[in-house]
C-alpha cells in the first residue's frame, strides 16, 4: 500500500487487521463523511414539500428494514418471505401500546426511542421463533415456513378486535426537547430520527461482518456442514440471523408507525414482503450498499410508473382497466432483468464505478 | 433614428401591458381542491367512473363560469386503494394549498382523520362508513351511511315478509367497510326490529359460492342483505340461479330474495351477473339514468359533453362523482355570495350551514342534501330500486330508515 493513503490507487493489504477495517483508505472515510454531513445538512439549507419528505422517510424507512432482509437473506443465505410481518410485528407493538395506554400517552409521545428499541427486540423475539424452522427446513422449504408465518400475522390482525381487525390504529404525535414535534416540522423530524438509526444500524452491520458472528452467517451461507466442521454452531447462526432480522425490520416497523401517525395492516401485507425481497435483490444481496440502492430504486420506479399508470388511467376509459396492470407488470419486469442481466444488483454497478475512480486515469 | 426607434418600443410595450394587465385583473380567483381516489387497482371499476364524475363536473363549472371569472382547480390523483399513497397525495394537495378535500375509501378515510382535525380542512369521501364521523368533525358524508342503508333494507324485508320473522343473512366485504354496518343491523335488531339474523358471511375472493348458498338455504335463510362490492355479489347471483334459489318475487317461500347497499349494485351488477341479477333488490340515495330526471338529463349531457363512453355515463359512481362536486361548487358559490374569502374556515361554516331553508338540491339524489353541527350525513332519504328486465326501476318512494335514529 502506498505510503500515503491520501493517494492509494489500491488496496494493497499486508495484514489481516488491515483487510477488515470500515474504511479502506482516508479518502474513502472523507467521503464518507462528507457525505453523511450532507444528508444531514441539506433539509437546512433546501425546502423540500412535505409529500416528498414523506417519500424521501418512506424510502429511508426500507433502506432499514431491507438491511435486515440482506442479514438474513444476502449474508446468512436463508430466504425469507415474511419480512413484512416482521415489520409489522414492530409496528403493532407500538400500535398495541397504544391500544391499551391511549395513543397520547406519555410512553407513546415522550418514550418514542424507547418504544423503537422494545418494537425492535419484538421483532427479533419474533424473528427467532419463525427462524427456529430453519434448524430443520432449507431453501424453499424454508421460504414457504415464513411465507406462512407472514398469513397467519395478516390472518390475526385482520380478525383480531384487539388490533381494530386491520384498520389505522391512530399513533399520537411525539415530543422532543423543543415540545411538541408539529405538524410542520413531522416529516423534517422523522428524516433525522430515521437517518441516526440508519447510520447506527450500518455502522452496526458493518462492524458485525468484521467480527467471527458475522463471518459465521457467510460461513453457514456458503457451506453449512464445512462451518459446522469448522467449530461454528449452523443452527443457532441461522436462528440469530433471523432474529437480527427481525430487530431491524421491528425497528423499521416502529419507525413507520410514528411517521404516518396510525398503524394499519395495509403495510404489512405479503406484497410488501415481495417488494422488500425485490429491493435486496435490485439492490444486491450480500451487500450492505445494497440495502441503500434497492429501496431507492423500487420506489423512485414505483413513482413514475404510478404516475403513467395514473396518465393513462385518466385517459382510457372506464371500460378498459389495463393500467392497473402496468405496476405489476413493471415491478416484476424489473427484477426478471436484474436476475438476468446483473444479479449482483446496483452495489455491482456501485463497485464497479468506484473500483473505475480508483483507478483513474489508469485503465487497469 | 435612435429617438424614433425608442418611442416605437415604448409604444409596444404600452400595447402590451395595456393587452395582459385588463386580462390578469379579470382572470379571477382559482380555488385548489384534491381528490385521491383508485383510479387504477383495486374498487377501480367504482373509483375510474366516479373521478370522471367529478372531474366533468368541475368542468363543467369553470366552462359555464358559474363561478364567474373565478374557477375552480380540482387535482386528482390516483391512490390504487392503498393508505399509503392516499396520505401522500394529502401532502401533496397541502403542499399545494387546497381549501376542501375529497376522498375515497373507507381505510384511508379512517387512516386520515387525525390529520383531517389537524388542518380543519372539510372532507368528502366517498366512503359512507358511519365509523368516519366518529370523533370527526370535518367528514361529511354525502348520502346516508351504510348502516343506514342496511338498516332501510331491513326494515324493508321486515314490513314486506309475509308471515312470522324473517330469516336473514348479512353477505359483507371481509373490510371495516364490510363489518361497519353489521353491528349496527344487530342494534336495530336489539332495538325491536323483528328479523333473525342466521349468518354473517364474509366472503373472500370466492368464484363460487354454491356451498355457502346451500347452507344458507339448509337453514331457511329467506334474504341476504349484501353490503360489498359488485363482483361478488354477482358471483353469488349467478350461483343462485343456477342453483334455482333466487326469488321471482319479493319474499317468494322456499327461494332466496337478495338484497344489497349502495356499491353492490348499479349497471355494473346487470353487466356482471345478466339475467341473474333480475329481482335484486338494491338502495341508495342517487338516482340512476334509467328513472330519466333533471339530475340524469345533466349526467347523460356532462358525460356527452366531455366524450365519456356510455358505461361511465351511465354509471351510478359517475353521478356519486359529480354530486360531491357539486356539493363543493355549492359551498364556494355560497361563501362567494357572501363576500367571504374562500379558504378552509368558510368552505367548512358554509357546509355546516347548509340544512333548513339552505339545504342544498343537487338533482342527482332522491333528497336534499343537509348537514349541520349534529349532522353530517348528507341525503339522508334513499331509495329502494330492483333490476326488471336488466334495469334498475325505482319500487316505492324514498324513505328515510326509521331505526337508524333509534340506535344512536
């Protein structure tokens, strides 16, 4: 590696601690930085409306549910279709506090962090106990066992009286040091609530694939009886596998039922769980940019085609119902192609284009 | 020649303001309002004819300038029945300063109705869910509630059954839309409406329903009172004839007579279930094209005038769409006449206003439309229709259900 790591056009590792650290170069962790501050600086500085806000939380909202599916799914290499469930299960645990205290209680309105974190170990608890099957069932057996849990999630809530049989349960609006959190200021506030749990949950990922309880979900992915050979424990990596699914998606769950103010079961229904699935899988399973690229690009696409479809809906008549096909048919278009033509997904493309900055002006 | 060309420059610039500001001082006001609806998706066979209502009738409005030079700008956006999208495209109207809001469905009225007592803003929806106006004070339903309609059907089965207690059978949309009204029947049936209700089926995405009409003909169900949408009650139509178990006439022994609310039925039930559909028995408070009036004349010339195809033209969700419309253009022209300046806080007082001497006739409906602070139903009178030869034909006169002030 060059002496000066302002000006490494490689990654030249001589030691193995070197190989594992967060940032391969300075310049790497500069832009990192500059980058974060961005994100946090740029609501100051651009008035955005509050419809695109509760895009932009909306898209951050998946960006930590889907770091949870690529946990599971990209690193561990156990498909789960039920991640919605999962996410619903965080979002019910605050929707039931609310039931039960009032949805203006002060645990509700000033105990908001803690009612995150609860959500969250609510959907780990959840998570381990749906990945249990996993010590028995592999691969599509596997896939079925969550799909099933992901039915009788939806199967309960729509019957329950409890949980108002899947309507909106309403979510009280929260209080910060300032008071009250507006409505004027809601979306803006939620924006840097959800970005302060996305930069602790990446950095806490991140940090976990540099540790041996990481490398053991890779380790079980590629060879389950190798890495029991190897000393490491498959059955209970895939069980806490899912449980870390689970507290990301919980806590994505919570996070949702504070920002649209009511839970309902709307959100949580398999499409979801297909849609979080499509976002790893655009974005690029076994990677952590990945969680970062897939929701952005399913919604952003999911936008302009609700658009169309709304353009085309208003045109045609009555009669012809054909636009209520262009969102599934461009949805599942979409994920055809990247399995086809780049099935490493966008963070391929995002490797790709780094590795080519890297390099440059040199071709190789 | 610099002179010369300075005052012919002067002289077009005088044309030009004098050509743009007289036109800019008589441009008028626009007035915002929203509408996020399923055009696509889900319920889109009601919510496509019913924004083509109200997107026509706006129109229609700014064309005829019954509103003077003011007009009236009317966004909408299709939510594919989804809450989700229904709240950002709220945003979006907000964003955008929309002095009245109209809505759709009935989980994304619910899901909005914090937000609705936030910003004081008046709502139409098309849902008429008693559940909307519970702790609501800016919904308004435009016609009677769904609870008042299946309690008018029932009280209807009850003053027509010939011999002993009617035995029914509530066929609803596995929903809060669906469920809503059933509670409310049971109240009625609590406060003294003599039926037996045998079964409360909640139906799925069934494509038959043969198992389920035997049963309830095993257990001598005599009416299913239907509160869902158009397909499966036409699927459940056309079983029952096959299966020879629909009523030739109301309340026929040993046969079935169906019955349905608002949603279940209209031309898109005769167009789904044909000659099945004949003898449905069906209510709601609009008035359909084939009883031809001055509301229909209207419809059939707004739909004509802007190039609708005859099935959105005749569609009883086309007239659902043009008489919110009209009820909003309605409240404009009264705050306007007033003097008032139109905003949230006016459009609102004017609603409220609206019942006595000001109730408000929009032609379309079998009654007028009245809300006040205790009131927010808008016609409150419905009429019961049944299909003879694939028409839907008017059968008594409008009634107002009885039992529905007795539960409250």
């Amino acid at each position: 590696m060059s002496s000066n790591r302002w000006l490494a056009t490689g990654n030249y590792f001589t030691s193995y601690e070197e190989e594992q650290r967060i940032f391969s170069t300075s310049l790497d962790r500069s832009v990192m930085c500059i980058f974060l501050f961005i994100l946090f600086a740029w609501p100051l500085f651009l008035s955005v409306g509050n419809k695109y806000m509760l895009v932009i939380d909306n898209i951050l909202v998946a960006v930590i549910a889907v770091i949870g599916l690529n946990l599971v799914t990209g690193f561990a290499g156990l498909i789960s279709i039920g991640h919605a469930a999962f996410v619903g299960i965080g979002a019910y645990t605050v929707a039931s506090f609310c039931r039960v205290l009032g949805d203006s209680h002060i645990i509700i309105t000033h105990g908001w962090p803690l009612m995150i974190v609860v959500a969250g170990f609510m959907g780990a608890l959840f998570g381990a106990i749906v990945g249990l099957p996993a010590l028995r069932l592999k691969h599509l057996y596997l896939a079925i066992a969550t799909l099933s849990f992901q039915m009788i999630f939806q199967w309960t809530i729509n019957f329950m009286n409890f949980f108002d049989q899947g309507q909106t349960i309403p979510v009280g609006r929260v209080f910060w040091v300032t008071g009250k959190v507006a409505r004027k200021e809601h979306y803006l506030f939620w924006y840097y609530v959800i970005l302060v749990v996305i930069v602790i949950l990446g950095f806490g990922v991140r940090n976990l694939l540099r540790t041996r309880y990481g490398r053991c979900l890779v380790a079980v992915r590629d060879n389950d009886r190798a890495a029991d050979a190897m000393g490491m424990h498959p059955g209970f990596v895939k069980v806490y596998a899912f449980g870390l699914a689970g507290f990301c998606a919980g806590i994505a769950g919570a996070l949702h039922a504070y920002l649209y103010r009511g839970v309902g079961i709307d959100s949580f229904t398999l499409h979801h769980s297909i849609n979080y699935l499509a976002m790893a899988i655009v974005g690029g399973l076994g990677t952590l940019q990945g969680a970062f690229w897939g929701p952005l690009a399913i919604r952003v696409l999911d936008l302009q085609v609700e658009r169309l479809s709304e353009w085309t809906g208003s045109h045609l008549t009555a009669a012809t119902n054909l636009t209520t096909a262009l969102r599934p048919l461009s949805f599942g278009l979409v994920i055809v192609l990247f399995l086809m033509f780049e099935p490493r997904g966008i963070a391929n493309w995002w490797r790709i284009f780094r590795s080519y900055v890297k390099l440059w002006p040199f071709r190789y | 020649m610099k002179e010369k060309n300075l005052s012919k420059w002067t002289i077009l610039l005088a044309a030009i303001c004098m050509l743009t500001l007289p036109a800019q001082a008589l441009s008028g006001e626009v007035y915002k309002l929203g509408l996020s609806l399923a055009i696509t998706g889900p319920t889109s066979d009601a919510g496509n004819p019913y924004s083509k209502g109200v997107e026509d009738y706006f129109s229609y409005v700014n064309d005829t300038k019954m509103l003077g030079d003011d007009k009236i700008e009317c966004m909408i956006r299709d939510d594919q029945y989804k809450n989700d999208v229904t709240k950002r495209n709220f945003e979006d109207f907000l964003d955008q300063g929309i002095v009245f809001y109209l809505n759709y469905s009935t989980g994304s009225t619910l899901a909005l109705k914090k937000d609705f007592e936030e910003e004081q803003i008046p709502v139409l929806p098309a849902s008429f869910h008693a559940g909307n106006l519970v702790d609501s004070n800016y919904i308004f339903l435009p016609i009677a509630s769904y609870s008042a309609q299946m309690i008018g059907l029932t009280e209807y089965v009850v003053k027509n059954h010939k011999g002993g207690t009617p035995k029914v059978a509530m066929f609803i949309h596995p929903s809060a839309f669906g469920r809503g009204p059933v509670e409310d029947v049971k109240k009625a049936v609590a406060a003294g409406l003599d039926v037996e209700i045998i079964e409360v089926v909640e139906h799925g995405k069934d494509l038959d329903n043969t198992a389920m009409l035997k049963r309830l003909s095993g257990k001598g169900v005599q009416y299913v009172l239907s509160h869902t949408v158009q397909s499966p009650v036409a699927t459940m139509l056309k079983d029952a004839s096959s299966l020879g178990l629909v009523a030739s006439s109301f309340g026929e022994e040993g046969k079935i007579t169906f019955l349905g609310a608002h949603y279940t039925g209209g031309n898109d039930l005769v167009a789904l279930a044909g000659d099945s559909a004949e003898n449905f028995y069906w209510t709601t408070s609009y008035i359909v094209t084939s009883e031809p009036g001055e509301g229909t004349d209207l419809q059939l010339a707004l739909a004509t005038k802007y190039n609708r195809d005859e099935k959105a033209a005749n569609s009883h969700n086309y007239a659902n769409g043009m008489m919110v419309a009209q009820v909003a253009t309605e409240v404009i022209k009264r705050a306007k006449s007033k003097g008032k300046e139109i905003n949230k806080e006016t459009l609102y007082e004017e609603l409220l206003g609206m019942n006595g001497d000001n109730a408000f006739s929009p032609k379309t409906t079998v009654g007028d439309v009245t809300f006040s602070e205790t009131d927010h139903a808008g016609v409150d009178t419905l009429q019961l229709y049944v299909v003879k030869d694939n028409k839907f034909m008017s059968e008594g006169s409008p009634f107002i259900p009885e039992y529905t002030s007795k539960i409250e």
